[in-house]
C-alpha cells in the first residue's frame, strides 16, 4: 500500500486539483492506497506517523513541491520508506533534478512503477545537537532571509497562481537587499578554514537548483557524497544585483565576487546569527554543523 501526503495549500492549493486527479486514476487502476490531507507540514507528518504505526505502507508519495518533501524525510528515513513525488509546488527543483514529469498521470505511474534509488541527503545540526534534513539544499544569510520575506508574503500566492514561484523568488530579493546588511563569515569544510568578509549568502546544496530552477549550484550531484557550497561576499549590492541574473544559467560560478567549494562536513558561522532555510523551510540560525548522508534516502525515479 502507497500513503499519499497531501500539503492542501501548495501550489496555492493547486494540490487539491492534482489530488483529485490523481485519486480518480487511483480508482481507475485499483490501487491499494491511503491518503493524509492537512494544511500544515506538522499535521501531516503526525497524522502519516500514526498511520504508519499500524499500516503496512510500502512507499510514501508526497502531493505538493519542495516543502512537503522536505517535511517526510525524516518518517522516509525513520521506516526506511521509498519517497515519490507528485509535483505541484511553486518551485519543484526535487523534480526538476530528479526528472520527474509534471503531469500529476504521468508522475502517479512514475510512483506505482518507477524505480528505487539512493540519494544523498543534507543533515543539518544546530547548537543544541538536534539535526533536520534537506534534500534540495540549504540557504544562509540573505537566502535566508529572502526565504522569510518570500513565506511570508502576499506575492507568492499570486506568483503561484501564474505558475511563476522563480518570480516570488526575484521579488523578494529586491525587497530584503537594500535592508540586509553584510556578515564575515567562518566556512570550514573538511577541516579548512576560510574566511569570507562581507558575505551576503552561503548556499550548501545537494542539488543544482533552488528556488524554481535558479541554477545555485549547477555541478551539485545528488548522489556523489558530496555538498556543493556557493560564496557570495566582497561586493556592493548594485554589484549583487548584476550577478544574480547569471543564477539563471550557472554562470555566476565565474564571478570573482561568488567562490564555490565542496565537501562532506562544513561548519558555518558568523558575529551574528544568520537565518537558515533548508528546502525553503526553517532549519536554525548559524553557528550551523552540516553534512552529507551518502545514499541513506530512498525516492522513487521514473524507470527509464
């Protein structure tokens, strides 16, 4: 039996249409299935937990984009669930990367009969030792921020209706940038230690895109034990500005402003505590401990 999350506002509650979809086609095929509806990560993950409690489920397929994977990596690591995906969120980079169709027929076939694979995770630690996980990436500092002011607002909602989350994205961006203020930044990754003046933000990712396929980190494998990390410090905010446009197409990684690296164990902190966004979902404030988990998520791929 597969057990389907439903995140009921993604999309701006386009989940609701794709679910319906989804489970008339259910019907059709006569699978054996059974559903979680919530409005919020926190209730769907209490309402799967009880139903895997006493269920037999043998996969979980996730109804939404980003965020509600995000939430169901900890039962899918917990039970040792394959993950699918039927992507209806406003930035699906998971499904971008992972090449998963968007129409919710096609991505239901890919979760009854695609295959199992093994994929990186990112395990982020806060000071107090508790950890969460990110499958698409982590973002610090004015990314961070960005992610608040982005989750927060009105726009979304209307970017997501006109199928344009990258856009919710680039607004945001203009709103914070002029009210963020720079942080010297202490990056170690595998045991050295560099220092980055006047860093607007740190991207650790295990995927190439953020942010409805902003090309962050455009060599990032998710399955290569290892975390790509973006650097952008040194320069003004006009300065920032010309260089993001290239986030479209990956070629600000030859930008003297931006420094890419990569390893398995990176320990970011800062003067102050910087905000932290995991998948576009709050994961703690800097000083942060991150690492790659090789291959201990399973999802579910299409079979071609």
């Amino acid at each position: 039996m597969i057990m389907f999350v439903v995140n009921e506002k993604s999309g701006n509650g386009k989940a609701r249409a794709v679910w319906s979809t989804v489970e008339q086609n259910l019907r059709q095929r006569g699978a054996a299935y059974v559903k979680v509806c919530a409005e919020t990560p926190e209730d769907a993950v209490r309402q799967a937990e009880r139903i895997l409690e006493r269920e037999p489920v043998e996969r979980i397929a996730a109804v939404g984009g980003d965020g509600t994977v995000h939430s169901l990596l900890r039962l899918a690591l917990k039970y040792r669930l394959p993950l699918g995906f039927i992507p209806c969120g406003s930035g699906n980079d998971t499904a971008l990367t992972l090449n998963l169709p968007r129409a919710p027929e096609a991505a239901l076939d890919v979760v009854l009969n695609g295959k199992i694979k093994a994929v990186d995770l990112i395990a982020t630690a806060r000071p107090d030792g508790e950890e969460e996980y990110s499958l698409v990436s982590v973002a610090i500092g004015l990314d961070g921020a960005v992610a608040e002011e982005v989750n927060a607002s009105r726009y979304k909602s209307w970017c997501n209706r006109l199928g344009l989350g990258r856009l919710a994205y680039i607004i945001g961006l203009l709103r914070v940038l002029p009210r963020y203020r720079t942080e010297t930044v202490h990056l170690t990754a595998d045991g050295e230690t560099r220092i980055f003046p006047q860093t607007w933000l740190v991207t650790v990712a295990n995927m190439p895109s953020y942010g409805g396929g902003l090309k962050i980190c455009p060599d990032a494998r998710h399955d290569d034990d290892l975390l790509d990390i973006c650097v952008a410090s040194r320069c003004s905010p006009l300065t920032l500005l010309l260089v993001f446009p290239l986030v479209l197409t990956g070629r600000h990684v030859k930008s003297r402003y931006v420094t890419m690296l990569k390893g398995k164990d990176i320990r970011i902190g800062a003067n102050r505590p910087l905000p932290a966004y995991g998948d576009g979902d709050p994961v703690g404030r800097t000083p942060l401990a991150v690492r790659v988990l090789h291959r201990q998520l399973l999802v579910v791929t299409p079979s071609g």
